[in-house]
C-alpha cells in the first residue's frame, strides 16, 4: 500500500495485528484514505458493504491505534435516539416521589441515565451522574480499555461504533444528525453534554443496504464501500488472520480462495446469496482441522456447509441416498 496515513501510524505490514477480542484487521488504501478523511473532517464515517465484509471490526482496530476507548452499539427495530443521548429512569424516580412525599424532587433531567454518546463525549460528568459500566453495558455499549481517569475533564479520544443502522426506524439517522454533526446534545430541560474541541473522535456507522438512508444524513458522513476482495487480497487476509500455531500453509489458503472464487461467480449468475469474507475464513479453518482437500470426497458437503449454505429444502428433486 502506497498511501501513509496521516492522523494514525499503520504497521508496516499495513495491518493492526488484533488482540484476545478481536481478528487481525488488514487496511488498503480505500480504507485508510476514507479514515483519514473522517478524522480530518470529524465527520462520521459511513461503512457499505455485504455482512461478513468486516465493516465494524475497523472500529476496535482504530480504537487501538488511535489509543482511543471503544464504545459500541448495535441497533434494532426499536432503538431510539434516547438510549444513545439520555434515558429516563421513571422507577427511580418514583421510588424518590414516594419516600420524599413532602420534600420537593430533583428536576426531571435530574433522574436521566448516561447514554453511549453521553459516555463518548463526557465521560466525567456520566461518571458523576452515578452510572456504572455495567449499567451502560445492559444499554447495549461496550467498553474497552483505556478509559479516561476520573477528573480528565477533557473527555478524552473514543472510536464509536454503531453497527447495522439501517436495522432502525427510518427516523432515526435524522435524530442522529444534530449530536454526530455537533458532537453534543441538549439533556431535556438540562444541560448539553459536548465533546472538547481537544479530543479525537471518530463515529463509526455500518450499513447492510437493507434500507436507503436519508439524503440529509448521507451528506453529514464520509463514504467507505468495502468491495468483494481479490483472490490474492482473501489470501493475505487469511494469512494474518490465523496465528502461525495453527499451520495453515499457503496452497490451502489459495485452493480455497479459487473455490470461494467460482461459488461466488456461480451464486451471481444465478441470482443466489453470495458468500462473504468470514465464511471463507471459516471455510480455511474447516478444512484445516478436519484435514480436507478440494479432492476429499466430501469436499462438497464442506462447501455446502460453509459456504453456500442453501436453505431450500421444498426442491422436490432433492432426496437422501
């Protein structure tokens, strides 16, 4: 790869060598072009691509070369913008109502739980809120590690990752706009919650496609389309993607990588689900282990398993021996 990146430092095999959590990541220029340009805009980072394509392991990977906390979410039919900003906790707040009768309560804003932006851009005010990792954990974040000492003040770096959003109301990219764009947002009747002009953030989002996104939304966010890799990129990627305990040789990468190769050229000719990136890898590590080669008679049987994946059993033409 030709292009150094220019606000984080690459290793000179161009890939972040991953830890107990996470794979190994391998960049190309696209990616770290479209990095580069997220950070150097603060703009959200918008990532395409087929699932299994490893459009949300950038997040971890920049997590840790930008020695920045991971924060992540993944979103569902029913997420809403207040599990990201601030969540109201009626039952405290009830509790409260009925052991202080005759005293007046906190005003509402008062009993609001930290959400993940709120975490991300001032993680010392969330701390004096009260909350704990294990309560924004059950808000469907993840922390790792390093965190910001209490009394920063400054808030801190963070890479957050909210994964799938094309999975939520169509709304909901709009709400997300004004807190992405500004890096802050108003508590309801309390205060705003900002991130320190100081600090390095980058948002990354992932979309499947499953749904198109706002054109307002689109025009706040920098691009990233993760194409199908080449036959030799599959091969690198494979290579740093299992340890060298494993003993996967090069000719097993390569076999697999042809035949992943053709059973995607057949699925696009005929209009079927294409295999992804991670099931190619689990196709290597198949055969590594259980010791196959595309000759093994039950070579099929592995590619159906690991590959194709076809759940149509209503053919009528399809008998067991």
């Amino acid at each position: 790869m030709d292009y150094r990146p220019t606000h984080f430092k690459l290793p000179d095999d161009d890939t972040w060598p991953g830890n107990d959590d996470f794979p190994p990541y391998l960049f190309n220029e696209d990616i770290a072009v479209a990095v580069d340009v997220a950070l150097s805009t603060r703009r959200p980072l918008l990532i395409a691509g087929p699932p299994g394509s490893g459009k949300s392991m950038l997040a971890p990977a920049m997590a840790d070369l930008l020695n920045s906390r991971y924060l992540r979410h993944t979103f569902t039919s029913r997420s809403r913008l207040d599990e990201l900003t601030s969540e109201l906790d009626h039952l405290r707040r009830l509790h409260e109502a009925q052991a202080r009768i005759h005293e007046t309560l906190p005003p509402e804003w008062a009993y609001r739980e930290p959400g993940l932006l709120w975490w991300a851009f001032d993680p010392d005010s969330a701390r004096r809120r009260g909350a704990t990792e294990e309560k924004v954990q059950q808000l469907g974040t993840a922390f790792k590690t390093p965190d910001v000492p209490a009394g920063a003040g400054e808030g801190g770096d963070a890479v957050i990752l909210l994964d799938e959003i094309d999975k939520a109301e169509p709304d909901l990219p709009n709400d997300l706009l004004e807190p992405l764009d500004r890096l802050r947002f108003q508590v309801p009747n309390g205060p705003e919650v900002r991130a320190s002009a100081k600090a390095t953030f980058l948002v990354v989002i992932t979309t499947n496609g499953e749904r198109e996104l706002p054109p307002a939304f689109l025009r706040r966010c920098v691009s990233l389309v993760l194409k199908h890799p080449s036959r030799e990129r599959l091969v690198d990627i494979a290579r740093h993607h299992f340890s060298k305990s494993q003993k996967i040789d090069n000719k097993t990468l390569k076999v697999v990588a042809e035949r992943f190769h053709a059973l995607r050229k057949q699925a696009h000719h005929e209009g079927l689900r294409l295999p992804s990136t991670s099931e190619y890898l689990d196709a290597v590590r198949a055969a590594n282990k259980l010791k196959m080669r595309t000759d093994n008679a039950f070579w099929a049987q592995l590619e159906t398993a690991a590959l194709v994946k076809n759940t149509d059993w209503t053919d009528e033409l399809s008998e067991e021996d």
